[in-house]
C-alpha cells in the first residue's frame, strides 16, 4: 500500500498527514484532523455538503485526493469565524437540520469574496451545487443577498 | 447498468502517485509504469477517476496526474489560433472566457463547483460519454496537441474524435488550438435536462454560422457527442421550410439514440426537433443572405 | 404574549454555521470497527450459496455475519430476517455484514464473498403483485408473528388490509347525478436526507447495549431491540445527537439492528455501519408509492354524495411501517371532505422493491394526489370552480371523519378559512389561466388536504426540568432535534410559562434513552404537541415547588405567590420575593438550616381516547386532531416543448398559534419544497430484474436552488384546545397538497388528465400521445 507523507496548509496552519493515495481531501480532513464540519453527503460530488475552499475558490473535497492538496491554501468551515455570511445565516433562519450548512456558507463564502457584484443568475450558478432538503432556499436566497447588500454598503 | 460490485466510501485499490514537471517525464512514467504492467492512467481534474473509482468501473495501479504541466495550462493567442492547455479547469476557462461558444457551453456542465476541478481535457477524454466541453471544438474545426510515446501530434479534431479522442496508449492531450475567426462567430448553447436546470443532459446542443452555414453539434441523444456533415447539409439547404431541413436532418442522425432514466429516444427525438427550431431562430440556418 | 411568536433564533445556531455541530458519523472516539454490508444485486432471487471463504483471509476481517439462526423482525409484522436468508426480495436488501478493522479491507473482503443466487420473477407494481397469478414475494405469511389487528392474506401478497365501511354506498349512489374515477400510480422514491443514516454499537463487559444512532426514534430502537432479541431492556443505551434530516426515513429501526449483530458477532467492540448514499437509497427503507382507484359521486350542484376508494401502497418487500401507512391512507382516505357514504379498501401489498419507511405525511401527499386530482375532474364535469368545490364540501365541527370520529371546533381547524384565504393569496380572482403569448401561458392549480396522526394510542411523551445554580434551567425531552427546531420552540413555551428569558433555559440538544424521558418518536407533526404539553405540566410542577418552598421562605400562603422573571413574589407587592437562584436548590437559613433540596420538574403527555379501528368498518379515533390546509401551484408552462417553470406555491394553513414564526415559515416552505421536489423529479427507476437504477444524487435528483418557486404562505388560528397554547402540529403540512395541486396546474395547462408521478415534460408528452 503505498503511503505519501504530505504537508497541507488548512485555516492557515501546517498540518502534517500520512495518507493513501486514493485517499479524499474529505476523509483526510475529517478523519486525521478532527475537521469534521465538511460532510460525507454522498462521496460523489453531487451534493456539495464537502464544499471548503481551495485558494479562495470553492471545491468539493470528495471530488479531490489529498494528496492534490499540496501547495495549496485549503480553509475549512472551522477556519471562518463570524463572517458575514454565517451571521446573515444566522439571522435569516437559513438552515434547519444544519447538515449541509457548512457547504453552502464555504460556497456563499466564496460567491461573496470573488464575485461581490453578483447578479441573481450567477447567485443561482453558483448556489445549484449545493442541495437543501429541509429549506425552501428562500431562506439562503435572502442570507446570500443581505450579505452582499452589506459588503457593498461596507 | 451492470452491477459490478459495492459502491465504496473511497477508491478501494492501491496506487502510485505521481505528478510529473514536464510532459516528457509524464510520457516516460506512464512507458515504465506500463511496462511494470501497472496499467497506467494519465489523471488530470480526477473527478471521474474518484466517482468511477469508487463504483469500481475504473482501475489503476499508477496514476501520472499532469496537472503540473506548464504547456496544458496555457491561454495564449498564437499565430491566428487560440491555445487552450488541457489541464485549464472550466472555471478557469468560463472565467478568462476567450472563447465565448466554449465559456457557455461550459457553464451548464456539471455544477459550478465541481467546474473548479473539472479539466478541459478531462471533460474530453474521460469514461462519461457526454463530453459535452468537446462541442465548440467540434464546431470550430479545432487542432488537437497530443504528446506521447510518439511525441508531439497535432491533428484536426474530426480525424482524431470519432465518439472519442482517439489516443493511443501513452498519449494524452495536451492543448487545444482553435482558429480566431471561430471565436466570434455567432453561436447558441442550450441544454435541456429531464426536468428544470439541473442533472445529466437530456439534449445538448451548440451551434454555430460561419461562411453562411450553421454547424451543429449534439450531446446525450446518442452515447457520444457529435456533429454531423448529413445533417448540417439538410439544415442549410436554400429550399424548404425549417420544419421540413429539421426532419430531414433527422434522417441521418447516428445511432443508437438513448432510451435511458433521463429519457425514451422518442422523447428525444422530440426534444431535438425543438431544440433545432430554437437553433433556427437563433441563426437561421438556410436562409438566403 | 412575551416569547410565544416571536422568531428566537435556535438555540444550536451558532454550532450549526460554525461547523462545530456534530451528527452520528462526526464522533470520533477511541477505535471503532466498521461494517461493511454486501447488498442483494438483484430485486428478486432465490440464495443458493454463500461462500466466505477467501473474504475470510482478507487482513483486518474480524467478522463475517450471515443469516442463519437470526429471528425475524418488522415493526407490525416480523416478516424481515435482518440479513437475507432463502431469498433476497430487493435490490439492496442486506445479505452479510463484513466486520474489519478498516472500511477498506472490509470492502475488500465483501467483494470476495461468492454468493449463488437463481433469479426469480420479480413483482414490479402493487397492481401486479395483486392479481390473482403473481409471484408471491413471502410464500409462508401465515407464520409470522404479528400484532392481533394485523391481517395478512396468506397465498397472496397482501400484508394487511384496512377496510373503511362509512354509510350506505347504494344510497350515495343513488344520491350523485354526476360521477367521475380516475386511476394514479407513481414508484417509491427516497427520503434523500443529506446525513445518510449510520449507527454504532458497542457491547460492554457488564452487558450494556451502547447504540449511538442516526435516529427519529432512539426509544423505539431500545424497545425493538430488546423484544427482537430477547435483550434486558434496561440495559439497551441509545444515544441520538443531532440529526441532519430525517423526514420520517429515520423512524425505521434498521441500520441500529445490523450495528448490533456487528458488534456482537466480534466480542461487543464498537462497529460502526455508515451508509454512503447508495446504500442509504437502495438498503435502508424508502418513500411509499401508490396504485390508487378513486371514484367520486356528486349531485349537480357539486355535493358529493359517495367515495369509493382503493389504494394498493407499495409496501416493498418487507411490512415494517408500510402496516401503519397502509392504515393512515385508509383514516383519512377521503381528504378534507364531508363524505357520509365511504368504501375504502387500503391494501399494503409486497411487491420487491426496498420496503417503504413513513415519509412526512405519512401517506397523506399520496393519497391525496389521488383524490385531488379526482376532485378537478369532478369540477371540470360540472363545470364548476374548483376551489367554489373544495370549499362547498369542506370538512367542518359536526361532520364525521371516514372512521366516523365526530368534529369539532378543537379537533379540526377552518377548512373554509383557509380558502378563503387562498383565493386572496393567489389571486384567484384573475382566473387560472393567463395567456402570456403564443408558446407560454400561466396556470394555477390548487388542492387541500388534512391530516391526523395515527401513532400508538399510548404514545409518551416526558419532560424533566433542573436548575442552574444561577436558576437558570435545564430542559430534557426525549424529542430529538431533526431539523425542525422542536427543541427551541420548548423553549419558548417554557420561557412564556415562566415568564423568564428565553436565554435563561437550556435545551439538551442530544437524546439518550437512559436519562432522557421518552418521547415515543419524533414524527408525526406531535412534537410541540406532545412534549409541549408534558413540558407545561413539568413548569407547573416546578412552579408548584418553587411556590412551596418561596410560602415558607416570605412567610406568605401560597395562593398569593406568583412566577415571573426568575423570582417568586407576593402579587400584590411584588418587592416581597425571593429569587430562583435562592431557592432552586433549596433554601439556606443564616444559621445554617436548610429546607427544600434541588427541584426537579416532571411532566408527561398520552393522547387520550385515541382507540383501535374496527377491522370491519374501520370506526375508530386515530388521533387527536386534523389539521387542515389549502394550496395553490402556479406554473409557467410551454405549449411546444411542453416543459414547465414553478413561479409561485402557496400553503395556507390552520396553525391554531404560531410559536415561532420564522421556524413554523420555513418548516412550512421546507415541506412545500419538498412536496414540489417529489411531485416534479422524484422517482425510482427500475429494470426488468427490479434494480434500482438511480440510486446517486446526479440522478435521483432533489430541487435545487433557483428551481424552486416563488412561496407564499399564511395561516388561519383556530386553537386545539388540546394543545399546548392551541398550537396545531405543522411539520408536515405543506407538502401534503403539492402533488395535487401541480398536477392540477399542469392537467389543465397541457390540456391533459395527469395520473402519474413525477410530473415531468415527458409524461406530459406521453399522456398528449396518448402513450401512458
């Protein structure tokens, strides 16, 4: 079996793992490191519930071995610390079971950070990778759209 | 769908890791990890190879990840054609949006996030037959840069895609290099989907006029994408209403056509019909000028 | 009120946007093997051979488990052996678990197993599965054990069968001038929570049974699992933390049984069973389908006189809950309708597809497409509005329910009400039709529903209240926290009774069965309902305490004391008080004496004069009250491709009290959506061998964002007089009417009667073509 020793840097600290090859991003996190606010949803890059960011972008971390992961920035849910959009999530009510919550605050994150401007089509572009089954989305939708309200005003 | 086997929570069989500087060293690797009789694979977004893996339809002992290949990163303009690395995401190539056909296109394959991981080259030659980045080339008559055992092969699309690139073992594609008078061409991309915005292709389509004459290339009615001579020429004739060019196209369409959870082939080929009566509208194929 | 309807935000919020809630599969503790499940790879087929022999040499393999030897289970009948034996009756279904020390050498070993099987025929609708000459999934039904009003019907593939005799049906007849029938049928499909069920479990040295579960119903898995195997109850653990979506899938006890047989086949070492979505989809219990005949009898001017209903639920290969569904459809086969004259037949049929599990609504958004949609064609025969219909026939106090429960001003809210307020909401008044231009046109559709719930007639539900030192206090009720926001709404109320700060109660999120005090399960829309009540009776209780202790402490009977702000004072002059945090453990005299001791607050709840249904006529009282709703879908359809947009859902709903408003909002467009997501592209799609061939989120396929539509909802309050502060259960309400209601938008839309599920642009085409 073959093993790689591997240096990742998440949520700005160097972590040092011992994985397998075929090993995910996901299960590395979740497993060697105790991050286990990204979500095995479905281990096949459809539902988005694994969605951190890499380089500021949004990435499944099903969809990515760990070992892809070097000289990477890689922040998880647990490097974001009371962001605007996890408050405008807060106050808008948007999330019930709270499973797939981590997801789409990385992924609306994102969205906020890169694409501050964004209108209702790129909103819908970006937000279609993740699925809600307890919400309506409307909740998310008026969490997404108060945060970039105040990123603009701010 | 043939039941193979479990589906696994990870790639369930051992591999070597590997991720060549250079192009010459990747094809190197794969020679020696083949043969070691390791079965070797070329990944590059590796979606498909963590999905396909787990549900055991694909294996391997080597994978040689070509991401770290300058030449397969590259967006430049060179010599009236635009290059295009292989190893570009769709996001990278939506956001750069060079080559517009390709950027819309691009933009409903999959979902966003996933795009920040899907390759251009992957996209093309992987297992999923949909390939549906592969239309705008198809369209643009593009060049296809492959490297290999053989070395450096640059050939024109409809030579070396037929259903799927035609690489021999040990090659990969590297570039993709389009002429710039297709870049502006006026184009439609419409995708339909069993139901709303989201899921597997039921139909997609993209179109282009150039020289008077609209190109048209289809996804998801037949397990491969295409584009098809017969069909352009019933679509550009001078003669007829749109209703009659669109049945006549369909006369020569490939087969088999897909009858699938997505949808029947009757069904399809109902879609189609209007999904060419929106191409029309959009470019008018046949017309007069 | 102080808190009662206000929007307090939930108490695990910040855990929640923060990524530090934790879920079943998020407990890392010390080493846990896992199990590995190899599933049936066909729908029906005889199991000739199991060989272990090569799995076995595989490193890491602690265990191997098969069937033998292993007693039956199944909720309302025990005709389910938990690992296949003889035979597997469904793609999916759990044949041997592999015990290893790590996921991957267990699936390593369970791709070496070599299992025979001989290919049966397979039974692929409850239609077929009831005609005279088809394969019999179960051969020896009269041999399992089950409960006494539980009738099989050995020889055939009918479980069990509810009859509904309400009336005289030649009299209702002879009454209608105007009869319409339709016939519906739609597959099972999934529940598609985003935490896939996992369990693990752990046997200690001195016999306790740790199970630590994925679960709406951790009690029932105690209650099972000692009854199945012959276990000391008092011994059986389980622990739920937070669950990320259930939807009534996780009411099925099934996955807890398999980590149990894990960990004692290895010694009673923790094993952990995680299901990845396939197995979540295919393995573990789904969402019911239906075959339904509805024929409805009306006099000209649109009151109808008779019902005759049958409905043959696709209970899948085993019986477990889909008994008790098969019994809901039947209590409530009508919809919200005055009908004196009912004959249903609701028959729970095997067929080999994965057994179905209860799905918000509990039978309810079946049955009532079905009727629904019947209820338009009626409107469309006599030309008749169809909401002017609905509102005509509404359910109102003094009607009786098809098992002739008599309604009231409490036990039934305002059916007429709610459409009335609909018909604004919607803007009914514009017509249902509106042109857009050639290709586009917009059209509505509407529906209602009701619903009781048919739990067991001796359901619990406990409370138990501490202090904080600070007198605070701490609120434990066995509900589990599934989504719905349950735990925070308690909260609330206790907030309101006590006339404290909200912030001031602590709400144990996790549930286990030891220190816990039951609630019988988290379904059913009786949450609030039932723990809501014992919760009042708990307050009362510390109230009742805190007054004993405060009359000795002020010197003042205790009829002139009063609770608020965490004190207790004399109500005419509120500065003589003494403060919780004084006397909640007691009170401590300054010489040192001390009286009283730590209060500790007990409440519980049972539904009263709920009774079993004659098995004749069906009479009986299934449940404590009927919550009624109208609904509106409007869709934007085109006429050449024959596709469609959601633009607008609406829900109006009799809530009795609103406790926490943007809580009760997005549990009521949660199930809208959900409701919409089901009716629109939820299905199973099966081969000829009965193979599920969808079971991956990219191709079973929930709503995402921006395909949903626009919602609107509002509510009618018209108090259960029952429940805590009048307050109707609501969790399930809003999906209820939305199969109905997009298949009537789309029906009149394209121009074509809809009988099937999911409503998508191809069945449309067919049914144009006249193909289906």
């Amino acid at each position: 079996m073959k093993l790689h020793t591997i240096q990742l840097k998440i949520n700005d600290e160097q972590q040092t793992v011992t994985v397998r090859s075929g090993d995910t991003l996901l299960y590395t996190i979740r497993k060697q490191l105790g991050l286990t606010g990204a979500k095995p949803g479905c281990l096949n890059g459809d539902c988005g519930a694994c969605t951190i960011h890499v380089d500021g972008w949004p990435m499944k971390s099903c969809l990515m071995m760990a070992v892809e992961g070097e000289g990477k920035q890689i922040t998880t849910i647990e490097g974001l610390k009371d962001t605007p959009i996890q408050q405008a999530f807060v106050q808008h009510f948007a999330f019930q079971c709270g499973y797939c919550t981590p997801g789409f605050i990385m992924n609306g994150h994102s969205l906020l950070q890169k694409k501050p401007d964004a209108d209702d089509s790129t909103i819908k572009e970006w937000l279609e990778s993740n699925i809600c089954r307890c919400t309506s989305y409307s909740e998310i939708e008026k969490a997404i759209k108060s945060a970039l309200e105040k990123n603009k005003s701010s | 769908m043939e039941d193979k086997g479990r589906e696994r929570v990870m790639l369930p069989f051992s591999f070597d890791y590997e991720r060549p500087k250079s192009f010459q060293e990747a094809v190197t690797r794969f020679q020696q990890a083949d043969q070691s009789g390791k079965e070797p694979m070329y990944i590059s977004g590796a979606t498909e190879f963590l999905t396909l893996g787990r549900i055991n339809q694909v294996y391997t002992e080597a994978a040689i990840d070509v991401k770290g290949i300058p030449e397969a990163k590259n967006i430049q303009f060179d010599q009236g054609y635009l290059v295009l690395g292989a190893n570009l995401t769709l996001t990278e190539l939506e956001e750069a949006n060079v080559f517009p056909l390709l950027t819309s296109t691009s933009k409903q394959i999959a979902d966003h996030t996933a795009r920040g991981k899907i390759t251009l080259g992957g996209n093309i030659c992987g297992q999923i037959f949909y390939r549906e980045a592969v239309l705008p080339l198809l369209l643009a008559d593009s060049q296809m840069v492959m490297v290999g055992p053989e070395g450096v092969k640059v050939k024109p699309i409809n030579e070396i895609f037929h259903e799927r690139l035609l690489l021999q073992k040990g090659e990969f594609l590297i570039q993709v290099a389009t002429d710039t008078r297709y870049l502006h061409a006026p184009f439609i991309s419409i995708k339909r989907r069993q139901q709303w915005d989201t899921g597997y292709p039921l139909i997609t389509i993209a179109a282009l006029k150039i020289d008077r004459k609209v190109r048209v290339a289809i996804s998801g009615l037949c397990p491969f994408p295409f584009r098809s001579n017969e069909m352009e020429d019933a679509l550009n004739i001078l003669e007829g209403s749109p209703k009659e060019k669109i049945q006549n196209a369909l006369a020569s369409i490939p087969s088999p056509i897909l009858d699938d959870v997505e949808g029947s082939s009757e069904y399809r080929l109902f879609v189609l019909q209007n999904l060419l009566l929106d191409v029309y509208e959009a470019l008018k194929f046949g017309e007069r000028e | 009120m102080e808190v009662i309807g206000k929007s307090v935000i939930r108490k695990e919020a910040q855990d929640k946007v923060t990524g530090r809630a934790k879920y079943t599969h998020d407990y890392h503790t010390s080493k846990k093997l896992s199990g590995r499940v190899v599933l049936s790879p066909y729908g029906h087929a005889r199991i000739l051979s199991i060989d272990t022999t090569d799995a076995r040499k595989v490193p890491g393999v602690r265990a191997i488990i098969t069937g033998e030897h292993l007693p039956l289970t199944g909720e309302s009948m025990r005709d389910r052996p938990p690992l296949a034996t003889n035979k597997v009756r469904y793609h999916g279904e759990a044949v041997a678990i592999v015990v290893a020390d790590t996921p991957n050498q267990g699936d390593l070993a369970a791709s070496l197993i070599q299992i025979q099987y001989e290919v049966l025929p397979v039974v692929h609708t409850p239609t077929q599965a009831f005609q005279q000459n088809s394969p019999l999934v179960h051969e020896h039904l009269d041999e399992y054990e089950r409960e006494k009003d539980v009738n099989p019907v050995p020889g055939t593939n009918i479980a069990h069968h509810v009859k509904i005799r309400k009336g005289n049906m030649e009299k209702g007849w002879g009454e209608s001038s105007v009869t319409v029938e339709g016939d519906y049928s739609f597959s099972p499909s999934d529940h598609a929570a985003m935490e896939t069920r996992s369990s693990t479990a752990e046997i200690t040295p001195d016999g306790t049974i740790k199970i630590i579960t994925s679960s709406q119903a951790p009690f029932m898995v105690k209650q099972l699992i000692a009854s199945y195997f012959d276990e000391d109850i008092g011994k059986i653990v389980v622990d739920t933390p937070l669950v990320g979506g259930a939807y009534g899938g996780k009411a099925s006890v099934q996955l807890e049984i398999l980590a149990y047989l894990s960990s004692r086949a290895v010694g009673g070492r923790a094993v952990e069973i995680f299901n990845e979505r396939e197995q979540d989809m295919m393995m573990s219990p789904s969402h019911i389908g239906l075959d339904a005949k509805i024929k409805i009898g009306a006099d000209h001017s649109g009151v109808i006189k008779a019902m005759e209903i049958q409905f043959l639920w696709d209970g899948g290969a085993y019986s477990d809950k889909a008994i008790d569904l098969t019994r809901a459809g039947a209590v409530d086969c009508t919809g919200p309708y005055k009908v004196d004259h009912v004959w249903c037949d609701s028959y729970c049929m095997y067929t080999n597809h994965t057994y179905a599990a209860p799905f918000r609504g509990f039978s309810h958004s079946e049955l009532s497409f079905a009727v629904e949609r019947t209820l338009d064609l009626l409107a469309k025969k006599l030309n008749m509005d169809p909401l002017e219909l609905r509102e005509r026939n509404a359910i109102q106090p003094g009607h009786t329910t098809p098992t002739r429960v008599l309604l009231n001003q409490s036990n039934v809210g305002n059916l007429q009400e709610c459409i009335s307020k609909l018909r604004t909401l919607i803007r009914w008044e514009e017509g249902p039709v509106r042109e857009i231009n050639e290709r586009l046109v917009r059209v509505k559709g509407v529906s209602c529903s009701w619903k009781t719930s048919t739990i067991d007639s001796n359901a619990p539900s406990g409370v138990i209240l501490t202090f904080n030192r600070d007198g605070s206090i701490n609120l434990m009720s066995g509900v589990v926290e599934i989504g719905t926001g349950t735990k925070t709404v308690l909260a609330q109320i206790l907030a309101e009774k006590l006339k404290m700060d909200v912030d001031k109660i602590h709400v144990r999120m996790t549930v286990d069965t030891q220190t816990t005090p039951e609630h019988w399960k988290t379904v059913a829309s009786r949450g609030i309902y039932m723990a809501g009540r014992a919760l009042l009776e708990a307050a009362d209780d510390v109230i009742a305490q805190l007054k004993e202790i405060a009359s000795i402490v002020l010197r003042a009977p205790i009829e002139d004391l009063e609770v608020a702000h965490m004190k207790v004072f004399t109500r005419d002059d509120p500065r003589i008080s003494v403060d919780f945090k004084d006397i909640c453990y007691g009170y401590q005299y300054p010489n040192g004496n001390s009286i009283g001791g730590q209060i500790i607050g007990r409440g519980n709840f049972i539904l009263r004069h709920l009774s079993h249904l004659d098995p004749e006529t069906g009479e009986g009282n299934p449940g404590p009250e009927w919550t009624v709703a109208a609904y509106g879908v409007e869709v934007e359809f085109d006429r050449r491709d024959l596709t469609y947009r959601l633009i607008k859902a609406a829900s109006v709903i009799d809530i009795g009290i609103v406790l926490n408003e943007k809580a009760a909002l997005g549990q009521v467009m949660g199930a809208m959506s959900m409701g919409l997501s089901f009716a629109g592209r939820e299905t199973f799609y099966y081969d000829e061998f009965g193979r599920v061939l969808n079971p991956q989120l990219r191709t079973y396929r929930p709503i995402r964002y921006g395909e949903n539509p626009e919602y609107l909802v509002d509510f009618v309050y018209t108090p259960d007089l029952q429940a805590a502060y009048g307050a109707r259960g609501v969790g399930e309400h809003g999906l209820l009417g939305m199969p109905g209601a997009l298949g009537n938008a789309l029906s009149l839309a394209a121009n074509v009667s809809l009988h099937h599920l999911p409503l998508t642009p191809e069945l449309i085409w067919k049914t144009k073509a006249g193909n289906v």
